[in-house]
C-alpha cells in the first residue's frame, strides 16, 4: 500500500484517485499539491483520507472505491452539533479511536466555512459520527493558549485514555508535545529548539508501546 505519482493508491486489486471524487472547486486554499493522505484503515474496514486544502475527511469502501461520506468542506455531508467553529481547517492526523469516535489535529488554516471570529486556533477535537443522522458532534477539544500550527501536527489516543499532541509548526513557540489526561490535566510536555534558538519542528508525535 503507497502513494503513487498521480495521489492514487492500489490496495487489494482497488485503485483509488483523488481526481475521480474531488474537483478544485471544493479547494478552500489556493493550493492543491499532496493533497490527501491516507490517515487510518476505520473499524469497519474502510479508509479514511484526510484532504487538507479541502477542509475534508472521505469515509471511502476500500473494496470499490467510492466515497461513503465527506466530512467538513464546501461538499460535507453532516451536520455540525455542539461545536462553535463547525466545519474543518486544513486538518491532519484524523484517526478513529477505538470507541469509534473521530479525532482530529485542526491546524486552523483554510477553514469551511470562514469564520472570521475564529482567528488564530488551532485545537484537537474529537467527533462521535451518527452515519444514520449524518450528525457529528463535537464531545472534547483541546487548545493551548500561544500555540498555532501552521503546518503539520498530530492528535494520538493512547490505550490509557490520554491524548498526545503534537504541535508541528508552532508559531514562535518551542511547544513540540502536550499529553493530557482523560480529566485534560497536563501531565507531560515537552519543547525543543534547533541551533540558534529557534522552535524545533515536527511532523508528528507519537508513543509507541514499549
């Protein structure tokens, strides 16, 4: 299973192209290089992929390829309960965790809908889907008061129920890990600079079992 040099992907005889279910007019940035990633295999088996400059996640059947439902972006199929920003911006890391709930890194760029009282926050939000009522509401979120990720992050649920947070590009701020308790308490962080001072950058954070 891989990429390929036209965004599409082969995995079991099912060859799947971005092209085929998106069209530049759903972009919400002016962007369109790399434009998804294969985030996670879902519980039942299907994909999901992460489509950044779209704002958008697709539930897609891996066995034929079609789009089982879009989440956030110009074309989404849910609606937004609980939530006082609804819709996704230029996500990364979205995950199903084993409860069956959806988590998400929302950097906080390219935005549907614009929503200009949002300003600069980036957050981890968790969803629980109702595919039946095409509902997702938002039951926790995170922010960090001086961190904004431009680029890159991550979001992990560890099998002890805390999350783990990476930063990715933190503007102005050596900020590179934050690991909350399921009650949000901080219980582990963890910053970083290169040579000269400046904040280190990651892509993502992750634990592994030891």
């Amino acid at each position: 299973m891989g990429p390929t040099t036209n965004h599409g992907i082969t995995l079991r005889n099912v060859r799947w192209h971005d092209l085929r279910h998106t069209c530049a007019s759903s972009l919400v940035s002016s962007a369109w290089g790399r434009p998804w990633r294969l985030e996670k295999v879902a519980a039942d088996g299907n994909w999901l992929v992460s489509l950044r400059h779209l704002a958008q996640v697709l539930k897609v059947d891996r066995e034929t390829g079609e789009v089982i439902w879009r989440f956030g972006g110009r074309s989404n199929d849910f609606t937004f309960v609980n939530d006082p920003f609804p819709g996704l911006c230029g996500q990364h890391s979205v995950t199903e965790t084993d409860s069956g709930t959806i988590l998400v890194f929302d950097n906080g760029q390219y935005c549907w809908p614009r929503l200009e009282e949002r300003g600069k926050l980036t957050r981890v939000t968790e969803y629980e889907i109702d595919e039946d009522a095409m509902t997702a509401e938002l039951i926790w979120s995170y922010s960090k008061q001086g961190s904004y990720s431009v680029t890159r992050g991550s979001a992990q649920r560890l099998p002890n129920g805390n999350t783990l947070i990476g930063w990715g590009e933190n503007v102005g701020n050596p900020l590179m890990a934050t690991e909350l308790d399921p009650s949000g308490e901080v219980v582990f962080e963890l910053e970083g600079t290169v040579p000269g001072g400046a904040p280190a950058i990651s892509y993502r954070v992750l634990r592994f079992p030891e």
